[in-house]
C-alpha cells in the first residue's frame, strides 16, 4: 500500500468574481522513501495542493480523499490531523524567516516539537536537537541551540527548518519551493543535504519546485501541473527522454541551460496562464499550444496513458494519447530540434 | 530565427563606461554609546572594469557579492563613495548638474520587480511618457505616437495603453519597465534581476525582448543577475563578484568554459541541469560555510575562508586581477589551470573534485 493516496483533490476558494478551483481533480501516490517531484509555474496550484493534504487552508473548500498510512486526513478531527502534522507527515517552505518564531531561541522551538510529539523530557528533548542540527550541518550545534532565528543566515535557517521536519522522524516531507530563496552555493549544500537524508532515512519526500534542474537531480518520478491539473505524468528519466506535452515541451525549451547552443534564441510559451475563475472550456492549455485543433477548445482531455510512452507515463493531452478522437502528435520526434 | 549577433564589439573602439576602482561604503548606526569611529559596511571594494559600446556585459555573484550596489552606484544611485565612473568620456563626478540631466537621458535602469517599479496610479501610456515628458523629448500627437511605438516594440497592444499596472501579468509588467527605460532613447541599461521574478515560461519571451532590443537598437547592457544559465545566454563578457571585490572577468565562452578563480568554478558546478543523466554525472564542488559579513571580511583573499586551494599566502596578501590568457582575467593566487573540466557541457564524467578542506588558519 502507497504511503500517501491523493485520489480527486479539489480545492476551491471563494472570490469576488466568483469560485476560483485552484486544484482540480488531482490524484497521485507517494511510495515510501520515494522522491516525488511537482512542478509547474505559479497559479498552476502546486502550493495550494500540498497545503491542501496538510488541512492547512482553512478558508478553501477541499473534496476528495488523501489517504496517509490508512486514513483520510480530510474526515480526521482536527486534533487528530495536528496530531500526525509534524510528526508523521512534515512541510518545509520557501522562506524559512517567517516559519520561525523570530523572538524564541531555535533551541526552544526544536525541543518543543520533539517533546510535543514525543513526550521527551527536556534533557532527552536538548540531546536530539543539537544531534538534528549537527546532521543538517550547522556547526557547534550544541552552543547554537540558544541563538535565536535572526542570528543564522538564510541558508542555515532553512537547514534548521529541515531540522525542525526530521525532528520526529516524519514518514513524508513535503518541501515546497525550499532552495528558491537560497544562492548557488548555499543551495547545493542544501540540496546534497537533502539527498542524503532521503537515501539515509528512508523518507519519502514531496520537492514541489519550478526548478527542472532540481526535478531532474532529486526525484524519482515527477508531475506536472498546469492551471490547477495534472498534465503529465512519468518517471523523471523519461519525463525528460520522452516528453509528451506540449506544456512540458514548452517548459524544457524555454528554459535557458548551461549545456545549451546560447546562440539559439529561446523558445517561450507565449501568452499568459489562464483565468481560473473563468476557466477555458476545453484543455486548459489550449490557447497557448501551437498545436492545438478543435478538440482541445472544446473538452478537457483525461489523464491518461500517452501514446508511443512507457506504461504509467501519462498525459492530459488530446494530441498526444491514443484516442479516437485525438493523437495527432503520437509520432512527433521528442527533441527539442525535432519539434521546432 | 533571430540569432544573437556574434560577441562583442571590436575591442579598439574605446569604451562606453569605465569604472575604476569604485567603492561604496555605509556608514552603519552605532551599535552603542561607545566613542569612536562609527562601524562602516564596505558593500563594493575596488571594483574597475570597463563596458564595450554594444556590448552586454553582466555581473554575477551571490547575495552581498555587491553587484546590485555596483550598478546603481554607475547611476549615482546613490554616488560612489570613491572611484571614478566615466561614460562616454565623461567623469561622472565631475560633470555639472544640468549635463548630468543630459547624461541620465542616455543611461536608464530595468529592476527586478515590475509592479514595486511602476507608479500603480498611473496608466500605462502615462508610465512610457513620464520619462520624455521629464526630459522633454515629445509632446502632442507625437508623443502618443511614440508611446504606441514603444508599447509594440516590446510586444504590447497599444490598446492596454489606458490600463493600469495590476491589470497586467508579470511578464507584461515587465514589458512596460522596458519601454519607460527605452522611452528616452538610452544607450545604456541597466537591467537588475529583469528576469527573476517571471515564470520559466515568461522569462524566456524577456530574455528574447532583451536580446532582440540590443541587437535592433544597438544597446549597450548591463545585467545583474544571480541566475547563471541567464547570463550565459545573454552576455558578452562577464564579471564574477564575491564580497564586493571583482574575482574574475572574462568572455562568456571562455568564463563558462574554463573558470579559472576557484568561486567562479564552484559557482557553475553548483548549477543543476534540467537533464537526470547529466545531473547523475555532475559532481557539484560543495563549498563550505557562507558568504562572510562584510563588516568583517576575511583578510587577503576574501575568498580564502571557503577555497579549498587556501594557503598562508592568501591570508597574507590580496590577489590583483591580473590577465590569465585572452580575454580572461582573475583575482587569485593560485588559479585554476586551463583546461580545467568545464561544467557548461554535457561531458564525461569529472574527475572528483577536490574536498574542500577547512580553512588555512592565518600565520600569527
């Protein structure tokens, strides 16, 4: 049984304008140890998805069920759901200055979640927190305990924040967007700090980025999200071997890369994201796709096998599927170069 | 399809800006009521380089390197604290006010965030104007025509001219601050971080608005930006900062190629790359700790405290830029050889990189 079971997740917000689905319909599993990559660009609804499983976004409408080690969070009391938040299942976010308490010690707050989901005494509490702070890394961890959040840099408060997840062995991390905000450097550190826990430890994690570089180097299957939905589905070496939507298509050729011909002007996705309030009738993407037919404008293809792909690869894409009424792409070379 | 011109102008021509050992200092609040000198934060430390005409020319660096202090720093914004900056000829410091005006017309600036950038009272077309309107360049018919123009060269109806700044996405915004800075007809530009804050996806059409305006207009650029495959794309030259000094400036392909400062190569073996094959191979080089403060820099080599080449020598002295080879210069005592594996291709697998070992105490 996979450790975490996402089947039709829908999160809906209330707006002046009107209903606004930031997720719609999304499913998926997350094997234990596995790495899972989300990405997608902003608006595509990566975010509000985790926060989503998590029970974290009050003021939406989330349907659906995402099962964890055999329960629905969603039907949990919330008492129970903070329960296995933190301990079991734990997030990470972006900008680690505003997830820390800036006026409690850092040592303060790692004991407190350890005692708090483990019922540790202070000094057991203490011993675990210098130990995590030293696996992530941070030096003289023993002495750095009583230092408060403002007196690390950026990329040790992130590390902490990684410290602070590890903290009661969780069976999943989610991480969203966790090295964005850190430089070159800083982000390799962390990024090889993350590979090794996940080889180590056996956590599963969830790396929700926009990153392809990130999604190519840490995860072992990858998703792709597009206007709130799911657009394709694959391993990661064959997500980027065998590439089958067009959107994908568009994200790896509009993306300027270090081993690239730089003379080569980029190839963008023109046009905007679309309006999720007002979404288009047919596939979401339709109006950007410079392959689009009729079809497209007019039903939402499902998420299923695409054609000429490995078995589980799949994708939201009338061109690329073996349908009927669509696969009009089935046969188009995969390079960049091919395509264009 | 629109191919970026080949690099460079011809060295010979002189250059359009030069910057000589600028410095940019401020001056901190006193931490107590101690007597003394108040404590001062040395953001740039004698950086010199020069900008070709045409050229686009960028500066790369980590957070605190000062790239972004540099460049506003040529746009006396604020003035340098020490150093001379000339622009066609021109010492800056020197020039009278109403020059300085003239000055200004020909030198603009892009920034990072488009919506903070943009005055969100203010209509599009009253965004483009407001620039020939200060400097006088165009009224009446005229200038609505030319705000129409410049909407469309950077790839806007001129129909959204009566919208305001928070009806338009990101990458539109960005557009507008494109055109505010061509609207006076700059030669120069300082672009900060134009791209960071757009989608992947819309970052791309930036970057080929840029590429496509320099080469139409014949512009010259000056980019700062964190983002490595960025620069590669769009540069001419590139100069690499750490901790407000230059530790390297070279051609493009040369710098991408053949890194010759230990920073500069650890910086581009730390970029991932969006190909699982090639990203099982890279063996990134891990620097360890972090950038330290600038209120405290490191003696000699800044770099020295996280450079696994350290020896007594670069606590003792600061290495000088000095020419490597052609077209490529560095600040380091003990540079890397030419030939060194360049990490901007997909290769065979790179022999280990060296561990970095803890820093070289300095001699007593």
């Amino acid at each position: 049984m996979a450790l975490l079971e996402v089947e039709g997740l829908r999160t809906t917000f209330r707006t002046w304008d009107g209903a606004l689905r930031a997720v719609d319909d999304v499913s998926f599993t997350v094997e234990e140890g596995e790495t899972l990559g989300i990405v997608g660009e902003s608006g595509s609804g990566k975010s509000v998805m985790a926060l989503s499983i998590m029970r974290l976004v009050p003021s939406a409408r989330v349907e659906g069920k995402v099962r964890f080690e055999g329960r629905d969070l969603l039907q949990l009391p919330e008492e129970e759901v903070r329960r296995v938040r933190g301990s079991r299942i734990a997030m990470v976010f972006q900008d680690p200055m505003s997830s820390l308490n800036p006026v409690l010690r850092v040592g303060r707050q790692l004991t407190e979640v350890i005692r708090l989901h483990s019922g540790a005494d202070a000094a057991t509490a203490t011993a675990r927190a210098a130990e995590l702070l030293s696996t992530v890394g941070i030096p003289e961890a023993n002495r750095r305990l009583r230092d408060y959040p403002h007196q690390f840099s950026g990329g040790q408060r992130q590390r902490i924040m990684i410290a602070m997840a590890l903290a009661c062995d969780p069976a999943l991390v989610l991480a969203d967007e966790i090295t964005t905000a850190l430089d070159v450097t800083i982000r390799a550190q962390v990024l090889a700090l993350l590979r090794r826990l996940a080889a180590e430890r056996r956590t599963a994690f969830v790396m929700i980025t926009h990153d392809l570089g990130i999604v190519a180097g840490m995860t072992n299957r990858v998703i792709v999200m597009y206007g709130g939905q799911m657009v394709e589905v694959a391993q990661t070496v064959d997500l980027f071997a065998n590439p089958r939507m067009p959107y994908t298509w568009g994200l790896l050729d509009s993306l300027p890369r270090m081993d690239s011909d730089r003379t080569e002007p980029l190839v963008p996705i023109e046009g905007v994201p679309p309006d999720l309030v007002h979404p288009p009738k047919g596939c979401r993407f339709a109006d950007r796709c410079r392959f689009a037919r009729e079809v497209c404008n007019e039903r939402i293809p499902a998420l299923q096998q695409a054609a000429g792909a490995e078995a589980g690869h799949l994708v939201r894409c009338w061109a690329t599927q073996d349908t009927p009424a669509g696969g009009w792409l089935a046969d188009v070379p995969r390079t960049a170069a091919a395509r264009a | 399809m629109d191919r970026m011109p080949p690099a460079a102008a011809p060295p010979e021509r002189p250059p359009l800006l030069t910057v000589e050992d600028l410095r940019m200092q401020f001056p901190l609040p006193r931490t107590s009521l101690r007597i003394g000198p108040r404590p001062v934060l040395t953001a740039v430390d004698g950086v010199s380089f020069a900008i070709r005409r045409g050229e686009v020319f960028s500066l790369v660096g980590e957070s605190g390197s000062g790239k972004s202090t540099t460049g506003r720093a040529i746009l006396r914004l604020p003035p340098p604290t020490a150093g001379r900056v000339t622009f066609d000829g021109r010492d800056l410091s020197q020039v009278r006010p109403a020059e300085m005006r003239r000055l200004r017309r020909r030198m603009q600036m892009i920034f990072q965030d488009p919506l903070a950038s943009l005055n969100r009272r203010m209509t599009v077309d009253e965004i483009v104007a407001e620039p020939m309107d200060i400097h006088g360049l165009a009224a009446g018919r005229n200038r609505a025509a030319r705000v129409r123009g410049l909407l469309e060269r950077v790839g806007l109806k001129p129909a959204w001219g009566n919208r305001y700044p928070h009806e338009f996405s990101g990458g539109q915004l960005q557009r507008v601050g494109i055109a505010r800075a061509l609207a006076v007809e700059p030669d120069f530009i300082v672009a900060d971080e134009p791209v960071s804050a757009l989608d992947v996806s819309v970052q791309a059409q930036v970057i080929n608005l840029l590429a496509r305006l320099r080469r139409e207009l014949g512009l010259t650029l000056l980019l700062i930006a964190h983002d490595l495959a960025v620069v590669r794309h769009l540069s001419d030259r590139v100069a690499v900062m750490y901790l407000g000094r230059l530790v390297e400036i070279a051609d493009c392909d040369t710098l991408f190629a053949a890194p010759r400062h230990p920073y500069t190569r650890a910086l581009l073996s730390a970029v991932p790359l969006p190909d699982p094959a090639a990203e099982a191979r890279r063996r990134p080089i891990l620097l360890e700790g972090e950038i330290p403060s600038p209120l405290a820099p490191p003696s000699g080599c800044r770099f020295r405290t996280r450079c696994w080449k350290a020896q007594a020598l670069c606590a003792e002295s600061a290495p000088t830029l000095r020419p490597l080879g052609p077209g490529s210069a560095a600040a380091c005592h003990f540079p890397e050889p030419v030939g060194t594996e360049a990490v901007s291709a997909p290769a065979p697998p790179q022999p280990a990189p060296p561990q970095p070992a803890p820093p070289q105490p300095a001699p007593p």
